[in-house]
C-alpha cells in the first residue's frame, strides 16, 4: 500500500511545474504530426510536398521562434486536440497512429489550416 501511495505521489508531482512555453507546444505538435506525414491525407493536407516537415512547419507557423504565441488556435484548443497525438505515449520520437492522426484532421481543422499555412 505504502508503495502504491509512492508511486500516484511521484505521478502527482511529475505533472508539476509551470506549463511549456507556447513555442515548446507547437514544436512539440509539429514533431508529432510529421512523425505520422505518411498518414492518409496529412502530406497533402499540410502541402508538404518534398519539403522538410518540421522547418517547413517551424518557418510556416513562426513557432521556431523563442517569443511564438498562440493567438488563433489559441493555446487551450492546440492542447485539447494534442490529446489524440500523445494517446500512443508522451515520447517525442514515438508516432501516433494513423487512426490518432486522423482525429486530429477531422476534429481540429483549424489546427491542421494553421500548420499548413492557411488563415481561418
């Protein structure tokens, strides 16, 4: 019992602390989504073409930028369709499933217009 006390006080914890930064947010998204670019639909729906996904992306949204903020999607909503991107784990390196991915490309238009380039 003592241990299982042990280990939900280490979880607590280690969700503690002050949130990323929005740049270290996008960046993070960003990763995610071009680790599953060979998904159905996410090469063309963010006009990659043969283009380096996560500069392009970088360069695209300014989130390569130490002082980015999010404005429109605003913070909240990039974090609330991240959720489906880390259902596989929270490892950068790890893909999220093509199944993951495509709930983001349906619910979260807006994401996927903004890491493609376009304006809502």
């Amino acid at each position: 019992m003592r241990l299982l006390a042990l280990g939900s006080l280490a979880v607590v914890f280690a969700c503690y602390g002050p949130p990323a930064p929005d740049a270290a947010l996008c960046q993070d998204v960003i990763s995610r989504v071009c680790l599953a670019r060979t998904c159905p639909g996410v090469n063309e729906q963010l006009a990659l073409g043969n283009n380096e996904c996560n500069a392009t992306l970088r360069q695209r949204t300014g989130c390569g930028e130490e002082d980015f903020t999010f404005t429109e999607p605003t913070r909240e909503r990039v974090l609330r369709c991240r959720l489906p991107l880390i259902r596989q784990g929270t490892d950068p390196g790890k893909a999220p499933s093509c199944e993951d991915v495509a709930e983001v490309q349906e619910d979260c238009p807006d994401l996927m217009n903004f890491l493609g380039g376009r304006q809502p």
